[in-house]
C-alpha cells in the first residue's frame, strides 16, 4: 500500500509497469485525487478487473508498450 503522493511521482518518472488499484464506493463526495492534472501522459490498459463481497473494484492495469 503506497500514498497517493508516493504514486504520483512514480508515474510521472515512468518507473511504474503495472498498478493495482481497489475501487470502494463512496456516498461523500471530496477528498484527494490520486492523479493530479499535469502528469506526463502515458498509456495504460485493464489487465484484470474483480469486483468483491463489499462492493469494492479490483482493478490492475499494466503500462501498454
């Protein structure tokens, strides 16, 4: 588990080739973004996609090359 401060400099190096992402439901709105508008752009395709007993998302995504 990393911060999404730790994620975000990781991607915008390129240093990242695959992230693995849990998606919970939220019924607030707000908080912090994982990804900030400015990261250098790069391509990334679904890999996997499992939902869970909770109503979570686990999503994988490996970097397209």
């Amino acid at each position: 588990m990393s911060s999404a401060s730790i994620l975000r400099q990781l991607v915008a190096a390129g240093r990242l080739d695959r992230l693995s992402i849990m998606l919970c439901p939220e019924i607030s709105g707000g908080g912090e973004r994982l990804f900030d508008d400015g990261l250098p752009a790069s391509s990334w395709r679904l890999a996997a996609s499992e939902p869970t007993g909770t109503g979570a998302l686990r999503l994988t995504y490996d970097v397209a090359g």
